[in-house]
C-alpha cells in the first residue's frame, strides 16, 4: 500500500513538473536522446570475428592462441588448396591465381605461393640429400637422351621415333625397363584425349622423379591474406568472390584437371555463418 502511494506521488509531481514546465522537458528530452544516439554511433557497433566471442580461458581458445604465437602469418589467411592430374599443371595454376590475386590489392593484403617462386625453382634440389640427388641424376641421366632430343625437336613424329628406338634397344638387350612403359602409357593416354577440351599433357618432371625420394607435388597450397571487414555480417564475402571469380576466369575446374578448395579461418567463419 505504501509503495502504491509513492509510485503514484511520484508520477503526480512528475505530471505536474511537465505541466509547469513543458519546454524544459522537452529540451532535457531532445538533450537525453541526442547523448544516447552519439553513445549508440560512437560505442556499439559489429564484431563479427567469431573468436572474440569466446573467454580467454577456455581450452580451445588458449589453444588457438598458443597457435598463432607460433603462426602469426596464418590467423586470418585464406588457403587456397589447388590440386591436379600432374604437378606441372597444379604449379601453373597456382602461379597463375597467385599472379591475379595480387593485383586485386582491394581484396588482398598478400598473396604468395610457399615454396615457389624463381628460387625455389632454381635451387630448390639444394634442400635435397645427397642419396635423393643420386636417385634423381640416375633418372636424369636415362632420360637425358631423349629429353635431349626432344629440346631440339619436339614434334609427335620426333617422339614416337625416339620411342621405336628405345624399345628397339630394350628388345636387343634383351632386358625391360619400366621407365619406356610410363612413357608409353603416358604418351597414348595423352595422344587419346588430345581432342578434348582440356587435353592432358606428359609430365617429364614426374618420368624424371619416377622412383626417386623427391616428392613429386600434385597439390599446391597458396596463402592469400584478405581485407576482412569486421563490422560486416559477413567480412570474408569479398574476398572469397574474389577468389572464386578468379578461379573461373583461369578456368581452374574439374573438366580442365584442377581441382581448387578453399581453408582458414574466414572461410570457415563464413561458412558457419551462413549454414
């Protein structure tokens, strides 16, 4: 009952005070409703990085943190999974997305393919072990001829000529080499689908590591750091487009024997955001 009394006590003056004063109340109104709208303009807003949302103790989140003290490069990378049928082809690829991306400095800070680039190409045997070296020179050196020959001539008639030749040699040897089998299997599956659309080329490169310790890459990883806007819904949208735009203008698909699949934490913020 009392408090029933001071409610309606205090809604009486109140009522009374608007009567008396009316343009006081209104300008202390206007004046409230400004300061809230510069507080709401000023101090609220969107933080859409999901890791932010979880406390600073939590195991997982000491985890990820333990992990990019480590990995600082790769909090908020893109990585761009490129895989395909030899590892000429995903090399090319790869250099190609590489080189598109960045230009686009509207949607990327930093793209760079590890292990690439012209040192790597030139001295990247430098990082092998001697027994690797030795495995890889045997190759080389059985191959050479016909590499060699194939420098000078590369035509179809050139090739199956140096193919009759070896097989001649094997057949007075009297001994067989499996090294003429890949090729020739190689050489016919190619021949086949030359007509297709996106026909399949011989990869010398994997003849040459052909039983040796050097691994012969048919995937390539490429790290894109994007522009991400955090006070969208959304900050991977952009980049991400741009990464699939770029793929299709490239012609990085399937049917060409590219395979292409995006990781990291903005693709993967992105798509539980939108699941």
């Amino acid at each position: 009952m009392n408090g029933d009394t001071t409610t309606s006590e205090v809604l009486a003056a109140w009522i009374q005070f608007v009567r008396r004063y009316p343009w006081w109340t209104i300008a202390s109104c206007a004046l409230v409703t400004a300061a809230a709208l510069a507080c709401t303009i000023t101090l609220l807003g969107i933080n859409s990085d999901t890791i932010q949302l979880f406390p600073d103790d939590l195991p997982a989140r000491r985890n990820h943190d333990a992990f990019i003290e480590l990995f600082p490069d790769l909090e908020n990378a893109l990585l761009i999974v490129i895989d395909a049928e030899t590892p000429d082809r995903a090399r090319d690829a790869a250099d190609r997305l590489v080189d598109v991306l960045s230009a686009d400095r509207e949607n990327f800070d930093d793209v760079y393919l590890p292990g690439g680039g012209s040192f790597f190409e030139e001295h990247a045997l430098l990082y092998q072990s001697v027994e690797n070296l030795d495995e890889f020179a045997e190759n080389l050196i059985r191959l050479q001829p016909i590499v060699g020959e194939l420098e000078q001539d590369g035509s179809i008639g050139n090739l199956a000529s140096l193919i009759h030749r070896g097989l001649d040699d094997l057949e007075m040897e009297g001994r067989d080499d499996a090294l003429w089998s890949d090729i020739l299997d190689r050489v016919s599956r190619a021949s086949v689908e030359i007509y297709r659309e996106h026909p399949i080329a011989v990869s010398w490169e994997e003849l040459m590591l052909r039983g040796s310790a050097i691994e012969v890459a048919k995937r390539r990883v490429v790290v894109a750091h994007p522009v991400l806007d955090f006070g969208a819904a959304l900050p991977a949208r952009a980049p991400l487009a741009a990464v699939r735009a770029a793929s299709a203008a490239l012609g990085l698909e399937p049917e060409a024997g590219v395979r292409l699949r995006i990781t990291g934490n903005p693709a993967l913020t992105y798509d539980e955001t939108i699941a």
